[in-house]
C-alpha cells in the first residue's frame, strides 16, 4: 500500500518535463537547497523505551527506534503544512545589485517512516511555493521527494545510509519548468546524546552528518559532485519550547554545461527556537518557530560569491497516523 501510493505519486510528480530556459537557474538552485535544508524532518532520535520523542526540532535525518515488545507501535506517517514568513538581505543570491524583500513560503507534505530490523526505510513528498512581495519574478515553486535507507541503529557508532532526493522546479505558481534535479547520496550519521534527564530521554544532542552527493539535472549547468558535513545540535527546555543549532559545510564542484569548472564553497547556519502549544499535558499539531540562517558562497567563478540572511518567523501543523 505504502509503495503504490508513494510510487503513484513519485511518477506524477518527478517525471522529466520538457527542457525550459535556464531563467534564474542559481537562484532556483539554491531555494531548492533552502527549502530541504530548514525543512524538519520527521526524525526519532534512540532512546531506551520503545515509543520515540519528538525532541523538539528534530534530528538531520532518519531516526531509529529500539522495539520493546508489548509497547505501542510508532506511528509511520506524518502530515506536515507550514508557512515560513521571512525577510531575505539577498533575494537573488548575487554579490553585486542585491535585492531585499519579504517573502512568504507555505508547504504541505507528507512523510513516511518504517523500522525494519537494522534497517530504517523513509520517504517524503513536499510542495513548496515561494511567493516574493516586491520580485515577483523570483516566484518559484517546486515538487519535492526524499527516498532514504539508514542501514543500522542510528548512535555514537556512525551509520551508513543512502537515499535519492528528487526536485521539480518552476516559476510562479507550477507554471513554466525550470529544471528537473536528481540529487543521489551516501553517507554516514551519528547521534549523540549530550544531555538527558533521569529517564535517559535526550534534553540535549548532536547530530553529526558526513554525505557525498552526485546531481544530475536537466539543465547540464546544475549538474555537480558534493561533499556535505552537517552538525544538528538541538535541545528541550520545556515540554513546549525548543531549540536548534545547525551549521552546514559543502563544497559544491561542478561538472558540465556553462558552470564546468566551477567549484563553489558554501555555508549555511541555522538558528532557530519553537514553541508547541500544549493541549491537555500533551503536545498538539500546532507549533510556531522563529529561525535566523546565514548563507556564504564563495566561488572561483566571477558574480557567484554572494552573502545572505533570511529571517522570519513560521506557523506549523503536523500530524502523526
């Protein structure tokens, strides 16, 4: 069942659609990069009982559960809709004629995960639209899919995955296709627990993330090899306040097209709280966050080196089934 509906869905959405105009490929390039990089993932960090905690703003990636028999079974899937409102210093993400502006960015997606054995399957649909106050040209919407398997128990040990990442971008609304990308990873995850209350559940921990990553585009010039390390660092204050740290390091190298030759350095650093209203004692779907996040790129090629912060808060629902 899992299959066929995420197989249906995968076709409609990710099936190679006619070659259009490379029209602000490195400014789609890079939201596509944006939008997977803030985007929570539905994650479960290990932990000695067999129900998992949402800590919070979750871990990078996919989680492991440890099975005790007779306990309630994980709920494998995760409806999720946000609306990131944000204020961007470099809209079109160039080093010279930077453009500020407002822009607004609401998703829907859905997200499944599966524990099997040493084995932890997940997959993702989301559909992302980006919506631009003042540059109406930068409108741009996107498709996207994440299809992974964390081979082993997710701990201090690090543990291989692969997964396939597929994006459909356009402009505007789904109107004009830009460039289909193809993104195929390997790479290793540890999780540490650096601080934890009486019953061993995580207050504090770290995620560290080592990935090599081939695209393969549509558009030749979007076509690259990176090598990705990625450090999470996420904590709990309270049942309803959280917090995460997320420095990312990537060099991106470039392959074919206009771009061959060129080999991009970036960073990115997310900081971020969220608040869960809570309903009952218990959590509930709703949740309202406030995340700041730096970008530099430095390049070898002339106008790619660019700097920019993008700022704002978001309301989000997410539900578990």
């Amino acid at each position: 069942m899992v299959s066929k509906y995420f197989g249906v869905a995968a076709m409609a959405a990710f099936a190679w659609s006619a070659q259009a105009p490379a029209q602000n490929i490195d400014s789609i390039d890079s939201q596509v990069d944006f939008i997977r990089f803030t985007a929570p993932e539905g994650t479960r960090a290990p932990r000695r009982s067999a129900i998992p905690v949402d800590t919070g703003l979750e871990a990078v990636g996919v989680g492991a559960i440890v099975s005790n028999q007779g306990q309630e079974k994980p709920k494998e899937f995760t409806l999720s809709i946000g609306a990131p409102f944000t204020y961007t210093t470099n809209a079109l993400k160039t080093d010279t004629g930077r453009v500020d502006d407002v822009h607004i960015n609401p998703t829907a997606g859905l997200s499944w995960e599966k524990p099997l054995n040493k084995v932890t399957l997940s997959a993702s649909l989301q559909m992302s639209y980006d919506e631009y106050v003042d540059l109406a040209a930068n409108d741009q919407s996107v498709f996207l899919g994440n299809f992974s398997a964390l081979l082993g128990t997710l701990g201090k040990t690090p543990t291989p995955y692969v997964s396939y990442a597929p994006s459909v971008a356009y402009l505007d609304f789904y109107d004009h296709h830009v460039v289909t990308l193809h993104d195929f990873t390997a790479g290793a995850r540890s999780f540490f627990k650096l601080r934890e209350d009486a019953k061993g559940n995580p207050l504090t921990s770290l995620v560290v993330d080592v990935a090599y990553s081939r695209r393969e585009a549509s558009l030749a010039a979007s076509e690259q090899h990176r090598a990705t390390v990625t450090l999470k660092f996420s904590g709990v204050v309270s049942p309803e306040l959280s917090w995460i740290l997320k420095p990312q390091f990537q060099g991106r190298f470039y392959s074919a097209g206009t771009n061959d030759g060129r080999n991009d350095y970036n960073f990115k650093l997310l900081a971020g709280i969220e608040w869960k209203l809570i309903k009952s004692g218990q959590p509930s779907p709703y949740k309202v966050a406030f995340n700041i996040v730096f970008e530099r790129n430095d390049s070898n090629f002339a106008g790619k080196d660019y700097t920019a912060w993008d700022i704002g808060p978001s309301v989000g629902y997410s539900y578990k089934f």
